[in-house]
C-alpha cells in the first residue's frame, strides 16, 4: 500500500445549478475493499468530484476520471451498499433532533452492520453507536450517550438516529456507516435571538460635522444575526469618509451571538427630517426571518440663513388702542443663535416675541429682528412693516349747539379724519335721522329741537368708532303742551297741584294768576329740553279759576284751570243769599263791625245818622247816638270765587243786629228803659238823628236800599 492521504471510500458530484452538494451520497465498494489509491492534493470545481482522484489517474487527466467514475459504476452495481441522507437536518436549540438513514444493497439488507458516527470538531470521527447482527449498543464516554436512540433494526432499509434536547454544540456532521457504504447529514441548530434595540445620540449634531448617529444590538441568536441600516425606508451604503457602519459581535457563555452595529456619518441639513432604523435577519428552520427596530430621529443644529418676523395678533388691520404681539424666528437652529428686535429710535429687545399695548399711530414703522452666531457672530435680519390704523375724533359744526328759526331749514355737518374708508350716522333719541356726513333739517319746529348724534365707524375694522353731539334750538313764541286735565274738582281746605309744560326758545317765562287778578307764587319750575315745566299748588276754599300765562320774545300762550270746590256737608256749592239794608233808630254809642274774609276784609263803621220811622198811631224821637253799619260791596271776584258760607254768617249777623235794635226800640217806646214813657211821641225828636240805618250794598248794584224796622222802603234821601 502507498503512503499518502487518506483513501476516499465513496465519492460526492457538486452540482453546479444548487451551488452545493447533492443531498444524496452514491457510495461504491470494491470486492476486497477500497482500492488504496494515493490521490494528490485537490480543489474540486462546479461539476467535478467533490474526493480528490486516486494515484492511479494523472493529475488533471479528465479521461481517467470518466473512466474511473465508470469503472467505480460497474463496481457499485456488482457488489456495492448504496445509501441515502439529508444533507442537513434543522431543527432549535432544546428541541429533538431525528437524522434518518436510508440504504439498499444487492445482497439484501437484514444483518448488515450498522455504525454511527460524528465528525469531531479537529475533523475526526467519532462512534456513537453500532449494530451488527448479534448485537447494539450506544458508545459511551461521549456528548450524546444519554441523550440518542437508534430506531430501527435496518431489516427495513432504514435506520433513525435520534437525538434529544439538542444543544449549540450538537451542530455537527452525523455519519451513517452500513457495512462498506456511508450517508452524511449536517445537523444544523438555531436560536431566535430577542427584540432587536436602537439608540440614538441624544445631542443634538451640528451640520457638516461626522458624528455617530446610533447604535443597533440584538441579543443570543444563533447562527449570528445580520444588522442593516435604513434611513427613510432606503438600506444604507458605507461611503468612505462620509458613511460607515462598524459591526460588533460578542459570543455569550451559552455559545449565542449577540450583535451590535454603530451607524456614524457626515450630517448635512437635510437629515434633521430623517427616520432612522435598523433591520435584523437570523435564520431558522427552514428558512430566514427578519424584524424591524422603531425609527429615530437626530437634531441636526444649523445655522439661520434668513429671519421672518411676523404680527401674531391681532390678526389683521390694527387700530389705535389695540396690544400687538410681534414674532420673529430664523430657519436655523443653532443653540449659539441669539434673536433681537430693533423699532423706532434707537429701541431693542432680545428675544423672539415684542408686546406693544395701547398702540397709536407712532407706533406704525418698520420692524426689524436679527439672528447673530455667538459663535461665529454671522448674522441675519428680516423686518416687516406695521401700520396702525387711526379715526381722529368727530367734528361737528356748528360746534356743541345751534339756534334755528321755527320754519326755516337748517343744515350741520360731522367730519372725523381717519385712515380707512369712514360711515357716518346720525342719531336723534336714539333713533337713526340720517346717513351721511351733512344733516338737513327743513321747515323746523319744536319737534325739530334736541340732541343730534353722529356716530362715525371704519366698517374694515369691528369696534373702531366715534361721535360727537349737537343740541338744536328751535326759536318761537311758546307753545303750551296740553296738560292732562284742566277742570279739577277737590274738596274744601285741599291742595290741588297744577302743572303747566311749555316749550319755546328762548325758554318762556311762566306766571299763575287767578281770574280776580291774583298773582300766584310758583311752587316749582324746571328747565327742560324743549322749554319749561312750571308747578303751583293752590288750597281750594271756593271755585277758582286760574291761569298759566307763559311768554317770550316771539309771543305768548296761556291755559286755563277750572277749579270745583265741593262741600262735604252738601251736595252742591253753598248759594250765596241777596244782600239787603235794615235801618233802625237805637240809642247806642259809636262802634264798628269787621268782617273776616279770605282774599279781602271790609270794615263797616257805626256812624251817627238819623232815621225817621214811620208809625201808624205815634212817633218817638230818640236823641242818641246812632251806629250805622254798613257792609261795601263786594267785589265781583267774590261771587266768582262762591264765598257763599262767608257772606251768609255775614247777613246773619246783620239780621240778629237788626232785630236787636227793633227789640231794644220796642223797650224804649214803652217806656220799659231809660226812664221813659212809652206813649212820647217819637215825632218830637230829629228823625235825621234818632233813627238806625243799616245799608248793604248789593254786589250787583250800587243803589243803596234802605230799609225801615217795620221793612218800609226808604229814599236814600232820608238817610
């Protein structure tokens, strides 16, 4: 035998359409066992024999392979054992393995001997257990003596190796030995790693810079899981000096693969909307899986290269008294920006936002706002411009008030500069009178007068308004608004209010009289709008009639108010009785009577006086001195006024007085006082002197009628 490599016993054709080995091995012996046969050092290719040719061939001779490859057929098909295996098995860690051997032979198959074996780690093999005819068993002293099984006795052409709770290092090649033929299996084992994980810096990255973006890791899988990097659903490619992907694989104390990949790259400004993920592949049984991390995003720090500056509020037009709110901001992001407004004279304010309350019209400019690089102190600026919007306060001419003719027309005007488009109103009692800037009033009367306002808006802008008001006088002789009532009955000792409203300009002025002529003084009087409110209060002791005269230097107006007085103690007014004269001759001294009234008093004076009383049988003359009492006539204003209970105590009181006298002069005439007889004729004594005259003046005549004791008639000659 030729010293050399070991002999192959079978051989294995590559199939060069599945770029690997068959998964069925064709085994050929040779009567008297394997032809020794020194074969050189050999790399097979795509459709050659996977075992280097024997040293009976020249190297890289293809016509002595043929002719082996056939010679090694006949053989087979003479005497050989042909057996047939996965070429891998596949199962995960901890669960059963089962590695299934098939073969066939010409001389039968029952009692052939049987061996199983694994190649070791160094390439060796190793048995892990036989069978022959008599006998089987598993080899001790190695990884799987309790944990296989053989199933089968090979009677059937078929033999199950077994192998349980399947470990990392149980990932080797199982031979299957039957007499001169062998069958090989790769067991393959797996372990589904955990979630993958993905970390992000958590600094932000200034542009242009190369910085580490992330890191990716999953833990125990096996075989070693693969890392790929996306960004925005697009596989990254390392780029030299731009992009690069460092992987890390670290083999834990269980013999599992944990992975880890660190994503680093030149960031540009674009990147700052970007999503990043990893994907992780690992195999399993029967084929490849993959999953998926969440997406990150990293702050990408640029630097602004323009500023805008804006009004946040109000939107829109501003007016006068409006708060403005300014905003500005730059398109970058550099933590070193610093941002600042400039306004009017000279002003600044750092920061992005500038309040300004109760803005007027000085207010309206150009604003500016600058972004600098404390850094590098580039900086940038935009500006906007703002305009306030103004309504100056209403003018109205003439100004505050005005005196119109009654009957004539008259024309005001209401103006208020402003900066927008303007709508004037004008109002009376807050009733709309006109549209427009003018207002016209013809033929004018007393409705005419009162406060005017014109109220001037900007319709662009919602509450920006103003107004302005004009009294209109109108001038006329007064007019005397028709009082509620003017026939007024009360009763006797009542207060009785009587109101007179008169309008007119100049305000009139207002006097209470009574129909006797009576000046009555003025409770109250009031200026209003249209002219005057005058107030009397009058106490009722009769009828009354009174006058509310109202004037001014156009004319005058007058009302009247007819009052009722009602006696409580009748149903109708107290009739007045006629007035008469009594005349009687009594002794009796000078004396004199008053009388009380109201409005006036008369006093009735006792004078001596003589009167004659005529006597059928005798005359009687009495020397004394006469009173005579005389009641003037009233004026007529009395009787309009109906002092009737007055004047009837009055005549009253002049009748027990006459009646007093005749009394007193029946005495004397007989002789009852004064010492005298009764039967002395009266003739003897002056009738010009001895007689009592009573005159009464009636109120509608001033003829005195005298009367005599006995009621004779006398001339006023007597008297």
């Amino acid at each position: 035998m030729l010293a050399g490599p070991p002999v192959c016993p079978s051989c294995i054709i590559c199939l060069p359409a599945l770029h690997r080995c068959s998964s069925l091995c064709l085994s050929y012996s040779f009567p008297g066992g394997p032809v020794p046969v020194r074969l050189p050092p050999y790399t097979p290719q795509h459709g050659q024999l996977q075992c280097p040719p024997t040293t009976m061939a020249a190297r890289d001779t293809s016509s002595l392979l043929v002719g082996l490859l056939v010679l090694f057929h006949t053989w087979g098909a003479w005497a050989g054992v042909e057996v047939n295996m996965e070429d891998r098995v596949e199962v995960y860690r901890g669960e059963t393995a089962q590695i299934t051997c098939m073969f066939t032979s010409f001389d039968g198959v029952s009692g052939m001997p049987i061996q199983w074996f694994y190649t070791t780690r160094s390439g060796n093999k190793q048995r892990i257990y036989y069978q022959n005819s008599t006998k089987n068993g598993v080899d001790g002293g190695t990884p799987f003596t309790d944990r296989i099984s053989v199933n089968g006795t090979g009677a059937s052409g078929e033999i199950v190796l077994t192998i349980n709770a399947v470990e990392l290092e149980d990932e080797l090649e199982f031979i299957c030995s039957i007499k001169t033929g062998e069958g090989r299996t790769q067991l393959k084992v797996f372990e589904t790693p955990g979630p993958p994980s993905i970390e992000g810096v958590q600094t932000g990255i200034s542009v242009n810079e190369y910085s580490k973006i992330g890191t990716c890791e999953v833990k125990n899988g096996f075989p070693k899981p693969n890392i790929a990097w996306y960004r925005n659903n697009t596989p990254l490619r390392a780029v030299q000096n731009v992009l690069k992907m460092v992987p890390s694989i670290t083999t834990e104390s269980s013999g599992l693969f944990s992975v880890k990949s660190e994503l680093s790259m030149t960031v540009r400004k674009e990147d700052k909307d970007d999503l990043f993920y990893c994907e992780v592949t690992y195999f399993v049984p029967g084929g490849l899986r993959m999953t998926e991390t969440n997406q990150i995003n990293i702050t990408v720090y640029y630097p602004s290269t323009a500023v805008s500056v804006w009004v946040e509020s109000p939107k829109g037009k501003i007016k006068e008294g409006d708060s403005i709110e300014l905003h500005c901001n730059g398109n970058g992001n550099m933590p070193s920006s610093i941002l600042s407004f400039s306004y009017g004279e000279g002003k600044t304010l750092e920061g992005n936002m500038l309040v300004l309350d109760n803005v007027t019209r000085l207010n309206s400019g150009v604003y500016h706002c600058s972004s600098m690089d404390t850094d590098t102190f580039e900086e940038v600026s935009g500006n906007t411009t703002v305009f306030i919007n103004y309504l100056d306060p209403a003018v109205v001419m003439p100004k505050d008030s005005a005196v119109v003719t009654m009957g004539k027309e008259f024309k005001a005007t209401c103006n208020a500069l402003s900066s927008l488009q303007t709508h004037t109103v004008w109002f009376k009692d807050e009733v709309e009178v006109s549209v427009g800037h003018s207002l016209i009033l013809k033929d004018a009367t007393f409705d005419t007068a009162g406060t005017y306002t014109c109220v001037v808006t900007v319709p662009e802008i919602e509450g920006m308004e103003t107004s302005g008001t004009l009294d209109v006088n109108v001038q006329g002789p007064p007019q005397i608004i028709n009082p509620d009532f003017t026939e007024v009955k009360k009763s006797l000792q009542e207060m009785v209010d009587l109101s007179c409203n008169v309008r007119g300009f100049p305000a009139p002025s207002v006097i209470w009289s009574t129909s006797d002529g009576k000046i009555l003084k003025t409770t109250s009087q009031t200026e209003t709008k249209e002219g005057v409110e005058s107030v009397v209060s009058i106490k009722v002791t009769a009828d009354i009639t009174a006058f509310c005269n109202a004037s001014n230097d156009f004319g005058n107006d007058a009302v009247t108010f007819n009052i009722t007085a009602i006696d409580l103690f009748s149903a109708k007014p107290t009739p007045t009785p006629a007035a008469t004269t009594t005349s009687s001759t009594i002794p009796a001294t000078t004396s004199s009577t008053t009388i009380p009234d109201n409005t006036s008093s008369s006093t009735i004076p006792a004078t001596t006086s003589s009167t004659t009383i005529p006597d059928n049988t005798s005359s009687t003359a009495i020397p004394a001195a006469t009173v005579k009492a005389e009641i003037p006539i009233l004026p007529k204003k009395i009787k309009k006024e109906g002092n009737g209970v007055i004047i009837a105590v009055i005549i009253i009181c002049i009748l027990l007085l006459a009646i007093l006298g005749s009394v007193l002069y029946f005495l004397y005439k007989k002789g009852k006082i004064c010492g005298r007889s009764g039967k002395q004729d009266l003739t003897k004594e002056k009738t010009s002197k001895d007689n009592i005259v009573v005159e009464m003046k009636s109120d509608s005549t001033e003829e005195a009628v005298l009367l005599g004791v006995n009621g004779d008639k006398q001339s006023p000659r007597t008297q």
